[in-house]
DNA sequence: GTCTATAGGGAGATAGAC
DNA sequence: GTCTATCTCCCTATAGAC
C-alpha cells in the first residue's frame, strides 16, 4: 500500500473517531509514521485528505450495496430488502469503519468542507434510492407488497430504517445476537406494516 | 436573563451549530457581549459551559414531552403517540435549538466530556421510555394495538422513529408541508405495522 | 464582574536542506 | 519524499488592575 493510501485509510479511522477538528495534522502523520510536514507531499492540505477520505468511503459503500442487490436477484423482494439490512448491518468492516465515518459526516459536516463533500454523499444516495426502488416495484407486481401504498412511501421507511438503525446501533453498541435482535424487531414492524 | 444564563443559551445554539471544539471561547464571549476572560468569572472552564448546556437541553426536551403526554392523556393510545411525534417535530423552537443540540451530542460526544454528559442523556432516555410503555401497554389493553406483539418491540420502532426522524429532517431541511408528509408516511407505515 | 495583557501550547502550513 | 526548523495564528486559561 502506498503512502497516499495508507493516509487516506488512517485518517478515515482517525476522522471517525473524534472528528474532523480534533484530528490534527499530527495524529495523522504519527498513524502513518512520518512526520507532518511530508504529509503535504501527498496532500496540498488536510481539507483535501478529507476530501478523498469521503470519496472512499462513499465508494465503498456504494459499491457494497449495489453487490448485496445484484447477489440477491433470484430472491423474492423481501428477502432482498431484508438482505441488504441485514448483510450492512453484519458486515464488521463496513459497520466499523465505512459506517462510522459516512454516518459522522452525513450528518455533521464540518463547515469548511461542506460545499465540497456535499454531491459526493448526494451521488452515493441518489445510486442507492434508485436500485432500491426497482426492487420494491417489483414487489408491488409480484404481490408481496401492497400495491395500494406509493412506492415512495415504501422507500421512505426503509431508507428511514437503512439509514437510522446506523445511528441506533452505534448509540446502543449493538453487536451480535442483541444487534440481529434489534434489527429484526425494527424489520418486522416494517414488513407486517408494507406486505400485501 | 443573568448573564450565566445568557452564556448557556448563546452556547447552546453556537454549539449545535459548529461542534464543540468548533466553538471557542472567544465566539461565546462575543456572543454575550463580554470579553473571553469575563466567561471565567460565571464557569470554571469550556466543559463547565458545555455540561450546563447538556443539562439544560436535556431537562427542556423532557419536560417538553412529558407535558404534550399529559396533554393528550383523554385521547386514544393511536392519538396520543401520533401528537407526541407531531408535537415535537412542529415545534419551532424544539427542533432548531433544543432538537440540534441534542442530536448532535448525542450521537457524536466530544471525547473530553463524553464521561461527565452520558448520565445526563442516559436518565432523559429513561424518563421518556417508561412514559411511553406505558401508553402502548394502554392501547394494547385497550385492543388498538396487537396485544400478540411485544410492548417492547413497538416501543423500539416508535423510538426508532422519534429519535431519527430528527436526523431526517434536519437532513433533508424538511419543514412545513414536507415535513408533515414525511412524518405521515413514515407514521402510517408503522401504525399499519403495530394496529391490531 | 469585567477588563487588558499575556502565558503556554497546539494547530495548519511553509522553507529549504538532503 | 522526508526531514528539521520555523512562521503565523488561534486556542484555553490565568494574573492582576479596576
């Protein structure tokens, strides 16, 4: 892994962590074990290895759905949807340090930085809404879903919950058997609250 | 208002705004109209500022829905967790200064004082959850709600909803008639889900 | 309680040798 | 690319006069 590399994938641990003003230049470079002033050998300053950190992650984690989606196809849209929440919710890189540090940032962009990171998120979001769509229209034909509610007040919920249980879990520690607990609790609600 | 108590309300809304370590010294007293040293005559130390800060969001957002509980307290189970919601989330000062501070905190604490604010968030979560149990418990008994489903996993979505809808609507900017149909869709969706 | 002055430290960033 | 040395700025916090 090159040095370029290596900073982008310590800063985003570091950015996660305490955020983006208390992760100084410093903390970085010692993470990296080079002193701070090579850091701008590689990066013209800290808002543009944030920058790239956001860029990552986002890819990541786009990339990581779209692939749970397309392994899914055979199954029916439930079990789809349910996958995706559940392979997000089980998958510990994803969880610990892509979900982290999207979630920080999504929420409480810092403000120096915000006009830059913005149509990166709105991008991933946009990639994400409009695979998720797809399958619940496809449940709707298929009868699974009722097909008196609006497919967009169906996404809703489920972005809502794909979304905040981010936050929840997080908040509550949620890991193993209580995590897969808590997402079924949430999930069945939803399901009893959408199906046909 | 004492100057103290104009130090916690400028505070407050400076820290939503921009973070903790964000927000110096020097903005709060300028805020207030004093000099920075001035600050240190009313607290010990920036923690000081931000603890009576916690404390006084947390006591306002408590007694705040408490209040709309009793108020609602000759209605049906079904209307009084629906204006609950809707009272918190139409409430202008609720959700700019109070909702933005405790959302931010909550989710993200800043290291230094993560030890001394946590059983400040922790007792309003407990305050808040066993008046709701209660109410659902009631319309379980009351057969509006499933009595076949846990009180407790309907307690865990409607507090997934009240939690995060506030992460939603601040990222979103919902306000108005948005605002209100989001909150109605993502409302119908569970009611359907926990109706008996 | 409020001020001016300042200590002391850490931040981001740059100059220039190697 | 990496380093030492350093600049400049702003931070929290204190000393001490009024």
């Amino acid at each position: 892994m090159s040095k370029k590399e290596q900073i982008i994938k310590e800063s985003i641990r570091l950015f996660s962590e305490y955020g983006y003003e208390a992760t100084s230049m410093t903390k970085i470079a010692e993470k990296v074990d080079i002193k701070k002033p090579s850091l701008y050998a590689h990066f013209k300053n800290k808002e543009a290895i944030f920058y790239n950190a956001v860029e990552q992650v986002t890819e990541e984690y786009v990339d990581f759905i779209l692939t749970t989606i397309q392994k899914s196809r055979h199954l029916s849209s439930k079990e789809t949807l349910y996958n995706v929440l559940h392979q997000s919710y089980t998958n510990e890189y994803l969880l610990d340090f892509l979900g982290e540090f999207f979630y920080r940032f999504v929420l409480f962009t810092p403000y120096e930085v915000a006009d830059q990171i913005k149509p990166l998120i709105k991008k991933s979001e946009e990639q994400l809404e409009s695979a998720l769509i797809k399958i619940i229209e496809e449940g709707q034909a298929n009868r699974e879903i009722d097909p008196a509610l609006s497919s967009h007040v169906v996404l809703r919920h489920y972005l809502f919950i794909f979304n905040n249980l981010d936050v929840d879990v997080r908040y509550y520690s949620l890991r193993g058997i209580e995590l897969e607990q808590y997402l079924n609790d949430i999930w069945s609600v939803f399901w009893r609250g959408v199906k046909n």
